[in-house]
C-alpha cells in the first residue's frame, strides 16, 4: 500500500504540473524562447512527461510484481545455494537484486538516450560509451558495496542492535572520504579533466576569487560534451581539496564574465558553508535511519513481511526500506527546502560580489540551452525542486 500511495502521489503531481506546459510564458523570461523555441520546449517537457509515467509504472508492476510473486524469498533461496555465511549471502542477494533491477530498467534508458535526447539535439554519448558506463557502473556498485555491506553485516552479526553506532561511524567516515576525493577517484573513470589553461578566462576568475578572499587554486574543465549538450558546474572537496569544476559546454555556451558569474554562485555555496552543513545534515540523517533500522532489522516480522521464512538481516534491510519510504520523503522535502534557501543565498552572494546582470543572464542561457520548463506547478516546485525555479531566482536578483 506504501508503494502504491507514494507512486499516486507523485503521479498527481507530475499531472498537476504538466497541465501548466502550455502556459505563457511569464514577462521576466520573455527573452529566454523565441516562439519556435519554446513550442521545441514543450514538446520536449510532454515527452518526458509521457515517457515518466511509462517508466514509472514498469518500476510499479515490477515492484508489486516481485512483492506478490514472492521474488525476494526466490532470491534468497538462490543466494543460499552459494553459501552459509550470512556476509556472502547478503552480498549475492543484493547484487542479484541491484544489477538484475539495473539490467530490467536498462532498455528505458538507452531510449531515453538515443531517442528522446538524441531528437531534442541533446545526447553526445555513443553506444560504446553507454554500454561502458553501465560497466563501470557495476564495477564501482560491487567495489563500494562489497566492502561498506559487509562490514555493516558483521557489525550486525557481533553487536546485535547496538551494530548501528559502528555503522554510522564507517559510512560517516566513507562519506567525508568521498566528498573530499570524488573528483580525484571516482570523475576520473568517467570523464577526462584538465586544469584551466591560462588565459583571459582563468585570469578573471582568480581576480574574482581574490577579491572575496577565496583560494582556489584548482579549477577544471570536464568533457561533459562527451556525453550531452547540456552544462553544468559544480564545487567539491574541501581544504585542499576544494576545486571547482565546469563543463566544456558552459565554456562553450556563456561569456566569460557570465561563467564568472556562476563560478561566483558557487563560491556563495562555500563561504556560507553549505557544503559543510549538507555533509553534517547528510551524515546526522543517516545516523537517524540506521538508528530506526537497529530498532526493527533484527523483528522476524519483517521477514514475514515479504514471505520469507529464514529471517536475516538482508530481507530485514528491504522491509525497513519499503516501510521507511514516508518518512524519507519528508527528509527529501526538508532537504529541498533548504536546498532552495542555499541556493537563494548563493545568488545573492554572487549578487554582492560580482553582479546580478551577468548572473541573470547565464541562468536564461542554461535553461534555453536545456528546454528547461519556464512554467512549473507550484506545488511541484514544492515538492521536487532542489533549485528555485527560473522565474524566482530572477525576481531574487532584481529586488
């Protein structure tokens, strides 16, 4: 019933929203479309429309499907054949269950790839690379997984409820380690990057920087174009690590002093200290769930639940994960609304420190480049949004 709720409650909105595709567009955002452009953008946002509710009532069916038709128990049986040790069991049973998911849903994304991107102008990827992805994808899934589960598992196994005091403390640990060294371990298997070359650009960024007191002495360019038209730039890592990282295709896309504009946004992120407190909000949250989990993971309830007959903490994992959805999704809420309060005070930090206009003007250029929908529910925005929309962010900066 959980899943069946969640999945009518995103549908209404997703609905709600897609009746305001063919609203004007509002005065402030004029100039993003011209008419030809923004019927493009429509279609493209009804597309997508459609195709969400394709893939999300295959993930439904399938959900259901496997709940009803006892698949998890099928799985666990399958797993057992292997071994005893509880550590490998629940190793088999979730890379059965991951990459069997990943290779069902995979024919929705190679469509969503090479035909609805490909016919809006915006995939890059080839075959291979699509293919490749995937297995580097699996690759790092059994890597991370294979090492952070099993220890969670033997946490379990000797401290009984009490394991997710150890746990916290390893995926806390594991989190901090990742954000500090994701674009030096993980970006690298994916995309090539390369330090700003010198030039105009690179100079009036490091002036920019050195007027808010800012060091940065890492910034890279990143072939995104290898895989979509679509730009992007992000911060990551802190101390020495910290480095700011833009796509090839917002080089491409904006004017030097628009790209310094974002690069100043992202700067706000870090002198306001967002980054700190999302990897604080996001280590305090998963302490909350594991805490939750010790409470019901080891009640053999759970493994009724889902018709399997040897309790264990696998299937317990699952049953806590599905009965844990509400609360998860007041989590996402809260962290969406701070999300878009961070990002309004990046705004306005680029706003003070550099300016409004070429700030204003980069974010119209993303969004035409991206068909972005320049007209979303209110609602939906509430809900889903981890950015302001177009149309708030403007009349933030013009105020």
């Amino acid at each position: 019933m959980l899943i069946l709720a969640d999945f009518i409650f995103d549908k209404i909105l997703d609905t709600l929203n897609a009746r305001h595709f063919d609203d004007p567009i509002p005065a402030e955002l004029s100039d993003v479309y011209d008419r030809d452009e923004y019927e493009k953008s429509q279609r493209y946002k009804k597309e997508n429309y459609k195709f969400g509710i394709l893939t999300s009532g295959f993930s439904l069916v399938l959900t259901l499907g496997f709940l009803f038709l006892d698949g998890f128990e099928w799985v666990d049986n399958i797993a057992r054949e292997f071994s005893d040790n509880e550590t490998i069991i629940s190793l088999i049973f979730f890379g059965i269950i991951m990459i069997g998911s990943d290779i069902l849903t995979t024919p929705f994304s190679y469509y969503a790839t090479f035909v609805i991107e490909e016919k809006y102008g915006f995939n890059k990827t080839s075959k291979s690379t699509f293919f490749v992805d995937k297995l580097k994808g699996w690759l790092l899934m059994l890597l991370l997984g294979g090492s952070i589960l099993p220890l969670i598992v033997w946490f379990y196994q000797f401290a009984g409820s009490d394991f997710w005091w150890y746990a916290w403390i390893l995926v806390a640990v594991f989190s901090i380690f990742l954000n500090m060294f994701y674009a030096k371990l993980i970006v690298p298997m994916f995309n090539k990057q390369s330090p700003l070359e010198d030039g105009s650009l690179r100079t009036k960024i490091e002036n920019y920087a050195k007027s808010v007191g800012f060091k940065l002495d890492n910034i890279f360019i990143i072939d995104g174009s290898k895989r979509s038209t679509k730009a992007n730039a992000y911060f990551s890592g802190f101390g020495t690590e910290k480095r700011i990282t833009l796509f090839d295709t917002l080089v491409n896309d904006l004017e030097e002093e628009e790209i310094v504009a974002v690069l100043a946004h992202e700067v706000g992120h870090y002198k306001r200290k967002h980054i700190i407190f999302n990897l604080v909000a996001s280590v305090l949250t998963t302490g909350f769930t594991l805490w939750l989990l010790s409470l019901f993971v080891g009640n053999p309830l759970l493994s009724q639940a889902l018709d399997v007959e040897i309790p264990s903490f696998h299937i317990g994992l699952i049953a806590f994960g599905i009965l844990y959805s509400p609360i998860s999704e007041i989590t996402a809420l809260m962290m969406n609304l701070i999300s878009r309060k961070f990002e309004y005070q990046a705004d306005n930090y680029a706003k003070e420190t550099y300016n409004a206009k070429d700030l204003i003007s980069s974010l119209k250029k993303l969004s035409k480049n991206s068909l972005s929908n320049l007209t979303p529910h209110k609602t939906y925005v509430f809900w889903h949004y981890s950015h302001p929309s177009l149309l708030q962010r403007y009349r933030n900066l013009t105020n």
